[in-house]
C-alpha cells in the first residue's frame, strides 16, 4: 500500500506491476503512464499472506478510527446547505472517469475527512488486500477460496494471471466463455432443438440468491437496451427462485416445453429449494412429452462447480449442456460466471453480453488503477464507512432514475448485506463498531410516492441517486416543452438538493404558511445523497454499474476488517428447516409432532391440522406426492384451444396435477 495513496497520489505500486510498469522511485515521483498491455505472466508481490488469518487489534483502536470520531463532533455542527454553496468544495467533490460522473458533494464530508478516510484506509491495507483479491489469494479464509469474480472479465490475453488449484483462471474463464457461445450460437440459429425438433425459445433459470438475482437485474436491464429488443424478439427468460408452488405455477404459465430450455444454476447442485424446482421442473417436461432420457438431455442445462459432476450427470443432464464455474466464485458476485452468462446469451446473444463483461472490466481496472481522489469505488466505499460507523446512519437507499434499473436495489441489498453483514472480524473478535446498512430501494419516481416521505422528515437516510443523460426510450408527448426523461431527470437533480437543503420555518412564513402548519411542514435537511450520471443505459454501463457496487462492497469490507466473502449467516435456519421437514413428515401421516419449543409445536399443530374436509378433499394436502394443483403448460393442440371460461387447473391428469 505504501506511499502511494492519497489524494495527490497516483496509481497504486500493484498496477503498474499487472500493466508491466516500474513502481514509482518516491512519494514525490510521478504516476507512470500506463503501457499497452502486454500478454505475458505478472507476478505480483504487493499483497496479503491470507494462510494465517493476524491477530490484529481491532480497526477502532487504532489512532486513524479515533481522528474520524472526534472529526465527527465537528461535522454535526455544519449543514450541508452551507457546504453546497461553497463553489470550490463542489468542484473538488465530483469525478468523471470512464464516462461516470460522481457527485458527492452533497455528503457529509470535507477535505479534512477525505484526508483521514486516506489514513484509515492506508492503516487496513486497503490497497494489499484488493491486490491479494485480484491476484487470488484466499481471503474467503473460513471456505478456504479465492475471491475472482474479478477474472470473469479478465481479456484471454491479460497478463495477470491467477493459478488456483494449479489451473490457470483466465484460461478457465475463457474456455467456458467459448463454450456458452457456441451452444448458445447454435440454440439462437435452430441447430440445436428440443425433443420434438421444436425450436427452443422460452427459457427459464432455475436458481436462488446470487443465481437469481443479479441475471435477473441484468435481464431487466437489457429487455429496453436497444440492442436487446432486438436481439430478444422471439424469445422470452423467466427466473424460478422461490420453493412456493404458486412460483412455479407463474413461471410455467402459457409456456409451451417443447420449446423450453430449463437451466439450472446451483454451484454444489445440493442447494435444497433449486434441486426441489429443478426437479418440479424436470417432472413438468416428463409429463408433457414422457420420461424418455433425451427429453432432460435436450431440455434441461445445468451451471454448477466441477466438484458437482456427477451430481449433475446423474440428473440426466449432458456433459455437452454443463457449464461450470468455480468455487472462488461467490454467488451474489456470479453475474459475470455461467449463471449469468448462459441465459442472457441465450436471450439477447453473446455479444451483448460480452459487452457487459467489458464494462465490468473496465471498472475493475479502474477501481484497481485510480488514486483515491478519482476512484470512484473507493470513494464511495470510503463515504458509506464514515456514514455507517462515524454518523451512525445505519440505512442506506439505492435510487435509480430509470425502470429498467427496477431489480438493481435487490441485487445491492443482497450484494451488501449478504457480505457485510458480519459481527466478527476476520480474526474473530467481536466488533463494536457499526457494519453492514440496511440496503433498499426503488426506482424513481416511484419510491417518491412510496418512502420519500419518510427520507426527508423521518429517520435520515443516505441515498445513491442513479441517473442517465439519454433514455434507452425517450418519448416527445405532443404539447409537452419537455421529454419523457427530461421530465423524469428533473426530480434525480431536485431531490437531492431538497434533502440537502430542507426547509426552514422562516422560508414557510415568507409563503405565507399557517403558524400552526409551519412544525409539519418544516424541512431540516442535511441528508446526505450522492449522485452517479451515466451516459446511456447499455450493455457496457450496466457492467460498469454491477462490478462499481462489488467494488464498494469489498472496500467497505476491507476497512471494518472483515470476511466480505461467505455468508454462515444463511446457514443455520436451513438447517433448522430440514429438522422441521421431518417433523412435517410425521405431522402428515398423522403422528404427533414433536418440536423444540412449544411455540413452535403450537404453529406446526395449526398448520398440519387447520385444513377442513372441503378443503383436504380438494387440494388433497394429506395425501402423499404431487398436490392436484400444478404449473401450467401449453403444448401441441392445447395451442389451439378457446379461452377457458373459468380459472381450473386440473383438467390434464399428470402427475404435477
């Protein structure tokens, strides 16, 4: 880390290391300019020995932590009404890299905070430890793996090349990457079919948590790209992730399976509510086109780790339709592995989704090459740490002004909370610092209408506003002295200034407002927003926006000194929740259930027992197997059919149903 952070400070010593430069001689001496990048193997050095985890004292007893408390005392007398009048404030707390500009001169911060933040993170190692992430050193300890969601969009020739388990990754990397665009080439072209010879051109993708949710935000993203409304006509991507029935019931709906592609996304292919819908699923093709072995090897693809193999192979699945990624991929930083990869190409084409990954990259080298006070990851990792942990704001609100961001908020807030939601630090010592916001959000306008209310005169809440110059879809209404987006844009530019700003009881008698209305309508402002403007929602700056947010994550983990990397808070209840599904098994044929505790033995009694004759006779809970209700699907003749009268779902006699 050294000399070279700050913020008159150059790229870190590391980067000129990966691009095949020489390290700075001296603090005073300039940053070198970055060489093309050569292809050849780099070894780097700058980084963190992660075989024996330090005892290190804990980040708030450190003299760094304690500057930023008591430069916080100073911070509560200010407001930022003041702060964004001050011209060269303003003009020093923005950036423009790569297209993306920055704003966050609406946040709580000066100079002197930024300086400290520096000495924070030059104290934790901030720049070792994203070296060691980036060079594969095992900093997930307790799982014992790499973190390199990073290498998923590593260019073939990149000279940085990590070796785990004695495999080359970027070679790994590119070796699936081809796979996934000759088959899914060959499914868009029709050379590869479905059981019936039928085109396939309904997909669905069969996965929880990382496996959903990022490919779902960058389905969204892509459905409106004008690219994509394109390169998707004829095609249509549905996500199953949730064990309910009703879910699977929605996915298969007016699905046709002879022109369905099921793919199944779990790393260990154990993963309890995927397994029981990929087989949910798998049932549904047999009962459609019966249970001949080549309707699962024509219909069904499966991404998942090596280690899975024969778990994979024993589903019925065709080594020609594995896709495999790794173990030092994290599922909620998977969007760039197969996971994502093989339904979006299937939908909108590789090349769509390569520019995706380049926009990833560029990020990536971005975030690893920029000095602090131009690295936009690292700003914004920086300010959420002093937001967190020094003005104790403990939430935190992603707000995209445009729809197509609709499921970004999601993926940050299991992106972030799944990561930093820690209470040790990776020595194991309990912290007792603030860690880990509560992460929501909503597109805008609509959260205005929904919890604004609440941002400006509730609890204060730092916010994310995501803007875009151009709109993936503008419109010009007739009479309208405005655009669609402009019209849109003009409250991603207000709001933050209404909550910087507030309003005073003085400004509400200057109107004319009632005495008695002034205390209800009194704005107190000083909340802090940051704001983010992109050029254009494409393929690229989504990329940019997915791998901006891992990068955030990761530093804000890096400082409070934790394992941002494995999530040992998801376990326990699925534990638990297989001891309930015997004690179900037993409750169903008619034993007594006994449990752990009475509460919950009194809401297993109620669940088990409270269904009626009428109702038991209908839905036909008791009975062994497949309930009567089922999902839905269109196949053959059935396309040809009226309208039915009357919402009924038992009229095929298959074994879903």
């Amino acid at each position: 880390f050294g000399p070279n952070f700050g913020p008159k400070l150059g790229p870190s010593p590391i980067y000129s290391q990966i691009r095949g430069g020489s390290s700075p001689a001296s603090p005073t001496s300039e940053p070198p300019t970055p060489s093309p990048t050569p292809s050849r193997t780099v070894s780097l050095t700058n980084h963190i020995n992660y075989d024996e985890v330090p005892d290190l004292p804990l980040v708030s007893t450190t003299p760094e932590w304690k500057a930023l408390e008591e430069h916080a005392k100073e911070i509560e007398e200010t407001h930022l009404r003041d702060y964004i009048m001050d011209d060269e404030r303003c003009d020093a707390m923005h950036v423009l890299e790569d297209g993306i500009m920055l704003d966050y001169s609406r946040q709580r911060v000066t100079e002197k905070t930024l300086d400290l933040l520096s000495d924070l993170a030059e104290a934790q190692l901030l720049r070792s430890k994203m070296t060691s992430m980036y060079r594969g050193a095992p900093i997930n300890f307790t799982e014992k793996r790499a973190v390199l969601h990073t290498a998923l969009r590593s260019r073939k020739d990149s000279p940085l090349r990590p070796v785990v388990d004695g495999l080359d990754v970027v070679d790994e990397v590119h070796s699936v990457l081809e796979q996934i665009k000759k088959f899914t080439d060959m499914v868009r072209e029709g050379e590869v079919t479905g059981y019936t010879g039928k085109q396939l051109r309904n997909i669905v993708s069969v996965g929880i948590g990382g496996s959903y949710l990022g490919p779902e935000f960058l389905h969204e993203c892509l459905k409106t790209e004008p690219e994509g409304v394109n390169a998707a006509l004829g095609y249509t991507l549905r996500f199953l992730s949730n064990v309910d029935p009703v879910d699977v019931e929605r996915t298969c709906s007016e699905l046709d399976p002879e022109e369905t592609l099921i793919i199944i996304v779990s790393k260990t292919f154990t993963t309890a509510e995927t397994m029981l819908n990929a087989r949910t699923m798998r049932q549904w093709l047999w009962d459609f086109m019966g249970n001949d072995p080549e309707v699962v090897s024509k219909h069904v693809v499966a991404c998942a780790s090596t280690s899975a193999t024969d778990k994979v192979r024993s589903f019925g699945i065709s080594d020609d339709y594995f896709f495999r990624f790794w173990d030092w991929v994290g599922g909620r930083y998977s969007v760039c592995s197969a996971a994502g990869a093989v339904p979006i190409s299937l939908v909108y084409g590789f090349d769509l989704f390569s520019k995706v990954l380049d926009g990833a990259r560029s990020m990536d080298e971005h975030f690893i090459q920029k000095p602090l006070r131009r690295n936009i990851p690292m700003l914004m990792g920086l300010i959420g740490v002093w937001n967190m942990s020094f003005l104790k704001y403990n939430m935190r609100t992603t707000l995209p002004y445009a729809e197509a961001l609709l499921k970004l908020p999601a993926h940050i807030q299991q992106l972030d909370m799944e990561s930093n939601g820690k209470h040790v630090t990776r020595s194991g010592k309990e912290v007792d610092y603030l860690v880990g916001e509560v992460d929501f959000g909503e597109p805008g306008t609509n959260g205005q209408h929904s919890f604004f209310q609440l941002l400006h005169m509730g609890q204060a809440v730092p916010c994310d506003f995501i803007g875009f110059v151009k709109s993936q879809n503008d419109l010009v209404v007739d009479g309208e002295t405005l655009s669609s987006h402009d019209e849109l844009m003009t409250n991603f530019f207000a709001q933050p200034d209404a909550l910087a700003n507030g309003k005073t009881a003085d400004e509400l008698r200057a109107e004319g407002v009632p005495e008695w209305q002034i205390p209800h309508r009194t704005f107190h402002g000083n909340r802090p927003s940051m704001s983010l403007l992109l050029p254009k929602l494409t393929a690229f700056h989504v990329g940019q926006l997915l791998a901006l947010y891992e990068h955030r994550t990761a530093v804000q983990g890096f400082v409070w000194d934790l394992n941002s990397f494995d999530q040992w808070g998801v376990e326990l209840g699925k534990k638990l929740a297989l001891g309930i599904k015997d004690k179900l098994v037993e409750g169903r044929a008619g034993r007594t259930i006994k449990a752990d505790n009475p509460s919950t033995k009194r809401l297993l009694d109620y669940y088990v027992n409270s269904v009626n004759e009428d109702e038991e006779e209908e839905t036909g809970r008791k009975q062994p197997g497949w309930g009567k209700n089922g999902p839905r699907g269109r196949a053959g003749s059935d396309f040809a059919r009226q309208p039915p009268q009357s919402h009924n779902l038992k009229d095929r006699g298959t074994k879903l149903n």
